[in-house]
C-alpha cells in the first residue's frame, strides 16, 4: 500500500492510494490560527508527523510518499517502512484538483470564496514577515552600508573632477600632478581660496605639504595664466569644496560603523581580510549565509565574473585568479607570481571563517590568521623568483582564401602539344584519323593494334 503526504494551508493530509483521507491535522479557519500551526511545524515537524501518523499502522511492504526531500529523515523517525520522494506525488495532484470541494464538504465547511480569502490574508502575513526578517538581520546593514560607501566614492570623483575644472579656470597649473588627493585639493581651496593667498606659511605649516611642493605651488601661483575672479566666484567654489570634504566625513563615519557590525557579525572574516573587504565579499554574495554556502573557489573570485565568463568565452584569455580578496593589502603588494597562490589560501581561510561566523559563531580568527601567515611564508619560501615562461604563439586562425587554396591541387604544366593530344588533335591541329579523344584508343573504345 502506498501511502501520500500532502501539506497544505489549512492541515496536512494521509491518503492512501486511492486518495482516501487516511487522516486529517487542521490548522484550523482563522488566520491568526493558521499562522501559529505554521510558525509550531517549523520549529517542531516531529510533533506534527507523530499526531499524524498516531491512528495509522504502517506495514514494511508499505511505502510512504512525501513531496520534499527534508520530510525523508523526519518521518524515518516515526515509521519503519521505506519513504519516498515524489514531486508532485500522484496523492497531491488528486487532492489539489478538488480541494476546493473538499473544504467545503469536510471538516473545514469552507465555501470557495471564504477559502480564497483565508488563503491571500496568509500569505500576505507571511510575506510581510519575511520581509520583516530579512530587514532586521544584521548583514543585510552591512551590505547597505558597503553599498554606500562605493556610491560616495563614485560621488567624490565625480565632485572632486568639477571642482578641478571649476577652479581650473582661475589656477589651472594646480592640476593633478600636483596634488593628486581630492580630499587635500579641497581643503587648500577652503582655507587658502584665491591664488593671490597663496603662501609657505599657509602651505606646509597649515595642511601638511612638505617644502618642496609647498614651493613649487606658490611659484606657479604667482605666474599663473589663469583668469582673475571675484570673491563672489570663490565663496561659490569654496562652498562646494566644502560640501566634498564634508562627503568624506560621512564616509569615515560609515567607515566606522561597518567596523563595529562586522565585529559582531562576521569577526573572523573581519579577522582576516578587514572589515571593508568582508563586507564586500558579504555584500556580492547577498547576505552572510549565501558566502557561508559557497566554497573557496568561488569566494576566491567574486567580483571577477565578468573576467571569468571572458575567459570562458574566448581562447586566449586567461581566467581570472583573485576578485575582491585583491584589495586585501598582504595580497595586493605580493609579487605578481605568488598572488594566485595566496589568493588560492586566503580564499580557504574565508570559506571556514563564513562558515565559523554563521553557523557556530566560535571564534576562531586568530588560529585562521596565524595558519595563512605560514602558508603565505612557506609558498614565498617556496618560490622565489618568477617561473620561466616559454612565450607560446597565438592561434594562427587560417583564412577561408587560404582552406580554399590548400585545398586545390597544384597542376602540373603541359605544353600545347600535350594539350591537343588529350582533346584529339595532332601537334598541327588536325584531327586524329582514329576518331577518338584519346590517341591510344579506337572508336569501339578499345586499344589499337
């Protein structure tokens, strides 16, 4: 005999065979009702499955039919005969096709539109509470706050490159060779202003440059070709400088508080790499979970994808060997040829350090710290200097002229003579007296005596 379990939302359902209801465990018709059945089955399925099965008796010929794999190990607990999964179990497309019907005629006395209605309230509830979850998890903050701080960063650049062009017009000798750091270019404009105001004393003193700049600016100031402008003109520039350096405090604050949540989220990973790069790895994957999930290969290249599609797609590319890890500083200032092979380890430590943070929450983080810094040791100890390269010629791709060429077989010269001796003629032109194309061979075909 065959058995089938059939979840629902007002109960579950044992039916046999012939999809007759065996037995019945309502959740009952009130919403508020259904919802705590709901919440009890997840946090305890046994209790659910042991009322279930309580006035049935199973023999070991029998089978028992459930539509999800994690049911398996559950009801294995309970009975003794073997389980199965089917999805959709032939038991559940039977009672779905007159659920309706039944709700109405059986224990629930439902009628159609009252059951409809049951049904949109609680899986509303249930999706506001799991958009109510989701929000309230703390890395989903992490992820949000890294998000924001790449979105200030592209804000800054795109600032910081109007502002360079705005004052340009008054000081365009202050170019980027000069003074390259954003930050530092507004802070001169806000405290120093026009380039008349320029000195040493403001310079070197004041906003830290060392002698040498600090005089090489005064003296292209006091030979610039730029434009004179007003005071009005500068309180403008000024003031926009002053809203950047401003962005830049907003990004150390939020710098700050995703070092405080990834000390209580995530510490090993922020053990590690630092609170910046976890976050981002954090934030690519979608949540903590979803990096404690993948593996080492994968956490090694996330943020690489479009580079490793490429290297999928086309033949001499090569596949990438780190992503965002890249930005860990002991990796970006590795030699070139040991960077793949730390990458390789750090993405280890980074997959049991997710792992550690999400589903224990030991700590853990110095041992994973203390182990790469001796496999990092050991792989520069290992090597040296850089592998000797053999430089392997790219794919000769044969045009279609040249198959085509290659193709054909070389004809052999004949002389003309030679020639009309295949069509029939003789070395004067005249036609052959035997009649035929070919010399050797008479009219009927055959060979001349």
């Amino acid at each position: 005999m065959n058995y089938f379990i059939v979840d629902t939302l007002f109960g579950t359902f044992l039916l046999d065979e012939n999809a007759n209801v065996k037995n019945f465990l309502s959740f009952g018709t009130d919403t508020t009702n259904i919802i705590a059945k709901l919440e009890e089955y997840n946090k305890n399925p046994l209790q659910l499955y042991n009322t279930l099965f309580s006035t049935t008796i199973f023999q070991k010929n029998d089978k028992c039919i459930v539509e999800t794999e994690t049911l398996v190990s559950i009801i294995k607990q309970i009975i003794s005969c073997e389980v199965q999964v089917e999805t959709p179990s032939k038991g559940g497309e039977l009672l779905r096709a007159n659920f309706l019907q039944y709700l109405e005629k059986g224990e629930c006395k439902l009628t159609m539109d009252h059951a409809i209605n049951i049904c949109k309230e609680v899986n509303q509830i249930l999706s506001r509470n799991g958009i109510k979850f989701l929000s309230t998890q703390a890395d989903q903050q992490i992820k949000q706050a890294i998000e924001t701080i790449d979105d200030i960063d592209k804000s800054v650049n795109l600032f910081s490159s109007r502002l360079r062009e705005w004052y340009g017009l008054h000081f365009p000798e202050l170019t980027d060779n000069l003074i390259a750091d954003h930050l530092l270019f507004a802070k001169i404009l806000v405290h120093i202003g026009k380039r008349d105001h320029f000195t040493f004393q403001k310079l070197s003193p004041l906003l830290g440059l060392n002698e040498n700049l600090a005089n090489t600016i005064v003296t292209k100031a006091s030979s610039s070709m730029g434009a004179e402008i007003t005071d009005f003109d500068i309180t403008a520039i000024q003031l926009f400088a002053q809203n950047i350096i401003n962005i830049y405090n907003l990004r150390n604050q939020i710098e700050q508080y995703i070092e405080t949540m990834m000390a209580q989220v995530a510490p090993n990973i922020q053990a590690i790499v630092g609170s910046l790069v976890g976050a981002r790895l954090i934030s690519i994957s979608g949540g903590l979970k979803l990096l404690a999930l993948k593996p080492a290969s994968t956490i090694q290249i996330l943020g690489a994808e479009k580079a490793l599609f490429r290297s999928l797609k086309s033949p001499t590319a090569t596949s990438p060997k780190h992503g965002v890890i890249f930005q860990w500083p002991p990796l970006r200032t590795a030699k070139f040829w040991l960077r793949g092979k730390i990458a390789r380890a750090v993405a280890g430590k980074l997959a049991i350090a997710a792992k550690a943070d999400y589903f224990t929450g030991s700590y853990v983080g110095d041992e994973l710290v203390s182990d790469l810094r001796k496999r990092s040791a050991d792989i520069e100890k290992k090597y040296p200097e850089a592998p000797k390269q053999e430089r392997k010629s790219p794919p000769h791709r044969k045009r279609e002229s040249d198959l085509s060429r290659a193709g054909r077989t070389a004809k052999k010269f004949q002389k003309r003579g030679d020639r009309a001796k295949k069509r029939g003629y003789d070395q004067h032109g005249r036609k052959n007296s035997h009649g035929s194309h070919h010399p050797s061979l008479n009219s009927k075909g055959g060979k001349n005596k």
